[in-house]
C-alpha cells in the first residue's frame, strides 16, 4: 500500500513511463543531489567579494574542504547554505556560493570564526595565518555552530571574559 501510494503521488509529478525508466538511485539523485560533494563544481559556481581565489585564505579554504570527509562536506554546506547537496549542474545552482574576507577592526583573525550567511549562500572568512588555522575553525564552527545566521554571536564565541 505505502509503495503503490508513494508512486502515485510520484506520477503527479513525474510521468509514470520516465519513472519506469530510471532506477531507484538515479531518481534519488535527480530530486536530491549526488551524496558525496563535488568540490570542483562548488568552485566553479563560486564568486569572491574583496579577495580573489590566489589569495592564501582562499586557497587554505579548498585545501581544507579537499579534506574534510564527505560527512563535514556535507556539514559545510548546511553551515553556509541550510542544504546538504549541492544541485546537480552549474545550470542548476540558482545562486552562487560566495565568499569574502571578514574584517572585524583589530580583532586577531586567527580568533575569529567564519561567519555564514545561508539566506545567500556565503561565507566571510578571516584571514587566517594558516591552511591549520583555517581547517581546525572552519570545521568547529560547521560542527558547533547550527543556529542559521547568528547574529554576530559567532565573534563573541571566543571571547574569554564570559
């Protein structure tokens, strides 16, 4: 009964002799996304605001997510975008992933968190000394850091006077 109603409600959709044509998993991956995220398609549908992609920031940025497991790729994207897939084409991204550097006047940018901004799909990073720096900050504030658009409150995480 629940398959016979799902197909259903599917065929509403999607015409009952295209879903006869695919199988299960390419019918996943057309409504979902591919499960593992491909990095070169995030950087092609990336722009940069007040950097460039030379910059070493940017670079220690995709050094890191080169890294990261397919898991914290995924959290990554939750963090910057409130999705865990990437679509499947550049054609099909209906905004790009931006990024830009953060300035926070004469606070120390190796402690500062990345800030997200998933209503437009960016990130403002610090410059970071390092490719270390950068990883071990990034993935903190992607596996600590769930509230969607905090506020300014990811500045003050750090701060020791609390």
């Amino acid at each position: 009964m629940c398959i016979r109603d799902r197909r259903k409600g599917l065929t509403l959709v999607v015409p009952e002799g295209l879903l006869n044509l695919l199988t299960w998993r390419e019918l996943e991956t057309l409504v979902c996304g591919k499960p593992i995220m491909d990095i070169e398609l995030l950087r092609q549908n990336t722009v940069y605001r007040f950097c460039s992609e030379n910059d070493p920031v940017i670079e220690y940025f995709w050094r890191a997510l080169t890294e990261f497991t397919p898991e914290e790729r995924s959290m990554y994207l939750r963090f910057v975008w409130g999705r865990s897939r990437l679509p499947l084409t550049s054609k099909d991204f209906q905004m790009k992933h931006q990024i830009e550097i953060l300035k926070k006047g004469n606070v120390d940018a190796d402690l500062m968190l990345p800030v997200a901004h998933t209503c437009f799909f960016s990130i403002e990073l610090p410059k970071y000394s390092s490719n270390e720096i950068l990883r071990d900050k990034l993935r903190y504030a992607i596996t600590h850091c769930q509230a969607i658009d905090t506020d300014g409150r990811a500045y003050d995480i750090w701060d020791d006077d609390e």
